[in-house]
C-alpha cells in the first residue's frame, strides 16, 4: 500500500505511473504519454481551484508543452494551504481519461437505457436540444423542465432555467446530503454551518465525530488541521457503528447501534446538565429554553440509552464528562452527509443544542463566525420571469422548512398524477442521478415518463446512457468558471482559469449554457462575450486587480472577527433571538420542539443494516474511474463482523476475500463483491464504499469493478421537516456469489452487459 507521501509523488507523472499501472506509454490510449518530468525551462505554472469534489482547494499546474505534468496546493489560498489531496493530485488523471465524452452525442434509433448513440456536431445536437425544450415550453409551460445541478460549472445553466422561467432547480447536495444538518442548526442558531463548514479544528481541545468519516471524506482543509489539532494535544471521540480510520486515533470509539444517535445525544445532555458540566454563564446570556430542555433529558439517563444504543452507561457518563471538561473548545463536528435514518434534522437539532450547552458556537475550537468578500454581481437588466411554484412537493405543507428544490422530489413528480403538474424534460449537469438519488428503479421509471433528457458531463456515467443528448464539458483544468467568493473563517475571492485548452471537441458550460440560451431566444440573458468577460466585471467592479488575481489565483480579504476572544459580539436570527435551544417554529408546525428519540426499523430475520460511505482517494463515484487514483484503491469490499462471519447462516466460515453477493429486502441481488472480516464493525450491520458497481459501458475502466450499493437503496424514509431521503434503512442479507454471478459480472465488465 502507498503512504500519502508516495501517491503526492505519482502526481508528478513520471514513467514511474506506467510501470505502477502497467500501462504502456501511451497512457491507457492516448497517443502522447501527457505527463512526464518537467525540470523548469519552458515550465508555466498557473493558478486555478480544483473540482475533484465539491471543497474547490486552490490549484497551481503545472504545464509543459501544453500538457500538464503536475498539479501542487497553492499557498496562498486558505482551501488547500499548501497541499493538495491525493484526488486533487489526480486531477490529471480526469483531464486525460481516455474515457472522457469527446464529442455530442444523439441517441436515435434505440431505446432509453441501452447506451447506443451517434456521433453529432454542437450545432446538430444544441439545435436538437433547445428544440425539444422549446416543444416542452410550448406545450407544458417553462416549469415542465428541471435542472439537477452538482459542480461550480452549474451557475452557468441555474442562471439559464431562471430565464426560462421555472423553478425547478435542483441539486441531489441537498435533499441527499447536508440539508438535514442546515436546517437543524438554523433551527438552533439561525444559521447553518455552510460549506466549507464554519468549524475551527486547529483550535479544537476536543473534537467529537459522530458518523463523519473525517479523514475518508478527506475534505482537505479540514484533514490538515485536524491533523494538526492531534499533534497539538487535541482528544478525540468517535461514535460510528464501524471502526473508521479517525477511530484508530481516539480516546473513546463507542460503536453505536446504527440509528440510536440522538438517544446518546440525549443521555450526554442528561449527563451535563444534572452534573451542571454545561457553560452556565453562555446558556444564561445566549440561550432560550433551557428550562424545557432541562426537563425534556431529565429521564434520558445513561441507562435508558444503554438499552437503545448498546453503549454501557458508565461509559456514556464518561464520555459526557470527558467532552465537556474542554469546554468551550469542544468541537462536535456537524458531519456531512447526514441523511440517514428520516429524523436526521431532530439530530441536527440534537448535536447543535449539545453544542450550545458546551458553549462552542462563536468561540474559538468550536464554530466560527464567516464571512465573505463583497463582489458585485454582474448588471443584468432582464429579469427573470415569474412562474408556478416549484413540484418538489405533492402538497405545499409537506417539508416545510425546506429551503432548497428536493432532487428527489422533482424525480418523483416526474410521474404522472403525483403533483400538481407534470415534469416532462431533465437537464442533468455533471451529477449522476441513477447513483445519488435513492432507489434507481424510481429514476428510470421517470426517466422513461420524460419527452426528453440531456446530460452534460465530462465522463459517460449511466445517466448519461439514459438520455437523448449528452453534451461534452471541458474539465475544471480547461475552462474559466464563475468566481468564487465564499463565506469563510478568512474571506477570499478565487478564480477558476483554464491552464490547457479543451482536449476533444469539448466545451466549456458557460458557451453551452450562452449557445443555449441564444437559439431559446434568451440571449440577453447572456449579454457578455465570455466567462473570462463576465469575471473580469465583476472583479472590476469589486475594486480588485483582475491581473493580479490571475496571476495568484486568489485575493485574500480581512474578515470580521470570528469568534468572542476576537473581538465577535454573538447574535442570533431565530425566533428568539438567541440561541434556539426549545424551538418554538417546530412546535408551531406540529413537529418536536426538542429531539425525541424513535427507534429505527430492526433487521429482519439473518439481515443486516447497509452502511456506506467513502474512501480517502476517491470523491464517491466520480472518480473510480480515475487511472491515478485507482493505484491506491480500485474496488469495493464488504466489511462483516468477525464473530458473524465464523458461523453465517447458509454460508457457513467466511473469510476475508471470500466472493459473496448482498440481497436485500426487496430481493435486489448486488454484483460480486469480496468479503472483509474484521472486528472493526459491528455485528448488525455491514458496510461498503459508495461508488463501485458502475454498468455504463462508456466507463472502461470502472465498469463491473466492485458492487454498488445505490441499487440496495431501494428504501428510504423522507425527513419531515425538510424532505431528506433518510437512505440507512436498507437491510441485506450475505450469500456466497455462485458462478452465475460472476459470469454476470464478467458481461458487464466486457460491456455486454
């Protein structure tokens, strides 16, 4: 196995790569071996952010004779302070997939779902899709087509959709990911935690992760310094089913029953406020409600949580003790993806509230306070026109404090006689809906309910065999995108340059989205030349100098002060001005005012809870198909319990590398996958790595590589607060994978299949 360090190395591209990889020289199909050592004469270095995942670290490339030969974290941007990680590193590996999408494509003849198109020009296929959208415009209304929407490059076709007129823009980010927790913490401080997250780990005395992977999500910044805050003395505690990579470097790992979360969260609040361990003075001056919270946990002991979580009580008093003794530098790190089980915003609301009892929000090793850099948006003088409310909803009081377009609920309202109207075209840009959404057979079902669907993308996922055109992007290393100027601890404004000129005959989305816009008749909606046009307005008009941010690729501003030893007078935008702890706008619409604890769905009979998450090198299943990345991890394996595997019923002693298949409880069998028997998982649960399994034949590389675990996510319960897809509810059970299966398997890698 690689450490870091060396795969930091491949990065560099030297012949090194081939003899690793066993490719040959022309770099798994490429006419010209595109990396190779640059020395320095003739080398330019230039400044962009990367787009492997969504934390957009900023990037200095490296380019020689027009190709790039590495790329290095810039140093002055406040993302990847130096460093990149290993997917960042890799980013040549996208640039110079042989695999990419190379050129439009039609499908003509066949039928949805069999991946079989033709060749086109930009002219052929933009005619033919601004055609089918303006037939849908016609006939439906503008509100008939949807957007779903992941990637910086997105802004491009949000901006377009609005000027069509329909609100239905989406991004699978939201109702599938971080929207739980952004509403439970807005809830609690009026506010949420942003992205990047408003967290100070290199400050942190205490850090305590709750189901978040820290270190396999390898969000850059975040990594560094957590890193950094363990070399410095911090402690940690890690409450996750699974023995994670952050466990083996904890105090305390406490392997919690999958689903019982906010019944832990409880007890630990039972525990600091009975023993009077919580900030007295900062929920005196700050807080709301602690009156009723200090009732609502009165009988949450650390016994009643030990039948639910399987976590003995001693240790849950410990624990409750051991985080709050660093108090208010006692970070609960709010996670990420935290759609889990349909309660996830209670516990969001939960983790938020025990962080206010330990005094953390606004103060230093706890959460901070951001802000960014004022750049004047460019002077458009069309509006957008109004339209019907956006379908996401069967009913306008469901989800009702959900303050994004539901990805999943636009799926759903695709089929007919589900909402209020119809949704009869997709545009899919750079997401790939039969992986992310929950329960792929309900997105094909929709698919097939569609007058038309295109996607834009840089490589041809399934989603991309599902549609009528596909359209090829230039990656993030090949084109200028919007600037970017987030809301951070340190404010900045940062730009996305190309560093080579667009490989095949792709293009970038702003000219797909202006090319768009000009033949729906919108083109005033696009009054600029260019991106690089457009970005230079408005750093103009902000008062920076645009050469100045090319050549550095970021401006660093001075922020307000970010917590209360700087200086932060704190402030809250909730219902009662301070810090929410009983919230009175939930109780007003029928839901908990504070978290109660719901028992999860137990498994039934010789099944077990699916767990998925990530792995430090790859970004979920964009990048398995990633050369580079590949080296270190190239496949999936199932994690089972150890004492589960020695006597498995049907199955007999399994071990690892065993092939086996997972069925679950609606009788979906998965791929092939090989067993990992360990003792770092319990044993009511297994978990694998999101992303293998792909079937698209245009993904050479990563087709039949591993199982997948989105087609086992054919349940989910819906957050009814929000409208998150609560995606841990699926149970599987383990059967020896049997010569059928890896025949099947060997189809789909060959592309039969």
């Amino acid at each position: 196995m690689l450490n870091r360090r060396q795969f930091i190395q491949i990065g560099a591209g030297t012949a090194g790569v081939a003899a690793l990889s066993g490719a040959s020289t022309n770099w798994w199909g490429l006419d010209k071996n595109p990396l190779h050592d640059p020395g320095t004469e003739g080398e330019k270095i230039i400044p962009t952010f990367c787009e492997l995942c969504f934390w957009k670290c900023g990037v200095l490339a490296h380019v020689k004779d027009g190709r790039v030969t590495k790329l290095k974290g810039n140093p002055a941007h406040p993302l990847s302070l130096g460093k990149l990680c290993p997917r960042g590193v890799g980013g040549t590996g996208l640039l110079y997939d042989p695999d990419r999408l190379k050129t439009p494509l039609i499908r003509r003849q066949s039928k949805r779902g069999e991946q079989l198109f033709e060749e086109a020009t930009w002219e052929e296929a933009l005619d033919l899709m601004a055609n089918k959208m303006g037939q849908v415009r016609e006939k439906y209304g503008p509100e008939a087509i949807a957007l779903f929407s992941h990637g910086f490059g997105g802004a491009w076709f949000s901006h377009f959709f609005k000027a069509i007129g329909t609100p239905n823009i989406s991004a699978p980010s939201y109702a599938q990911c971080r929207g739980p927790r952004e509403v439970g913490y807005y809830l609690t401080y009026g506010q949420g935690c942003g992205s990047p997250e408003n967290i100070d780990i290199e400050n942190a005395r205490c850090i305590t992760l709750i189901g978040s992977h820290l270190g396999e999500n390898m969000h850059n910044t975040q990594v560094q310094e957590f890193a950094d805050a363990m070399a410095n003395g911090a402690q940690l505690v890690v409450v996750d089913p699974r023995f994670s990579t952050a466990a083996g470097k904890a105090r305390y790992w406490l392997p919690i029953k999958p689903g019982t979360d906010i019944a832990l969260l409880l007890a630990w609040m039972h525990v600091i406020i009975i023993e009077k361990r919580y900030d007295i003075d900062y929920i005196d001056k700050h807080a709301a409600g602690f009156t009723e919270l200090r009732e609502h946990i009165a009988d949450k002991t650390p016994e009643w949580a030990h039948v639910l979580t399987g976590i003995r009580p001693e240790l849950i008093r410990e624990t409750a003790r051991f985080i709050s003794s660093f108090k208010p530098a006692s970070l609960i790190h709010p996670g990420r993806r935290t759609t889990w089980y349909g309660d996830d915003t209670q516990r969001a609301r939960a983790m938020a509230i025990l962080a206010a009892l330990l005094g953390s929000w606004g103060r230093r090793g706890g959460y901070l306070n951001t802000s960014k850099l004022d750049v004047p948006g460019f002077p458009y003088t069309t509006s957008y026109p109004e339209h019907r409310p956006q379908v996401d909803r069967p009913k306008p009081s469901l989800y009702p404090l959900a303050d994004e377009v539901l990805a999943s609920g636009v799926c759903d309202a695709t089929i007919p006689g589900t909402s209020s109207y119809d949704i009869k075209a997709w545009v899919v840009y750079g997401t790939n809906l039969i992986q992310c959404l929950p329960n792929p057979r309900q997105t094909k079902k929709a698919i097939q309910e569609l007058d038309f669907i295109a996607s834009i993308d840089v490589l041809p996922s399934e989603i991309c065999g599902w549609s009528d055109v596909v359209l090829p992007e230039s990656t993030y290393l090949e084109r200028c995108d919007e600037v970017w100027t987030p809301d951070y601890k340190v404010p900045f404004l940062a730009v996305r340059q190309p560093v080579v000129e667009p490989m095949y005959n792709s293009k970038p989305g702003w000219w797909i989205a202006k090319e768009l816009a000009k033949r729906s008749g919108l083109e005033d909606y696009f009054p600029w030349k260019d991106s690089v046009e457009y970005a230079k307005f408005r750093v103009t008009a902000a008062g920076y100098d645009c050469d100045e941010l090319q050549r550095t690729g970021v401006i660093v501003g001075q922020g307000a002060p970010t917590c209360e030893e700087e200086g932060l007078a704190l402030s809250f935008s909730t219902d009662s001005g301070k810090i929410d702890l009983y919230s009175k706008p939930l109780a007003a619409l029928g839901f908990d005012p504070l978290p109660q604890y719901t028992p999860p769905d137990e498994a039934p009979a010789g099944m077990f809870r699916l767990l998925f998450g990530r792995a430090p090198v790859h970004t979920f299943g964009r990048t398995v198909n990633n050369r580079f990345l590949s080296l270190i991890t190239n496949d999936n394996e199932v994690w089972v319990n150890a004492k589960v595997a020695r006597d498995l019923t049907g199955v007999g002693i399994l071990k690892t590398g065993d092939r086996v298949v997972l069925i679950n409880q609606d009788g979906v069998r998965s791929e092939p996958i090989a067993a990992k028997v360990t003792e770092r998982i319990r044993g009511d649960c297994v978990y694998m790595i999101h992303g293998y399994g792909h079937s698209a034949k245009g993904l050479r590389f990563a087709r039949g590589r591993g199982a997948s675990d989105s087609e086992l996510v054919t349940q989910y319960k819906v957050d009814p607060i929000m409208g998150g897809t609560g995606m841990n509810v699926n149970f599987v059970r383990i059967e020896r994978a049997t010569q059928a299966d890896e025949a099947g398997a060997t189809r789909v890698r060959e592309g039969a299949a």
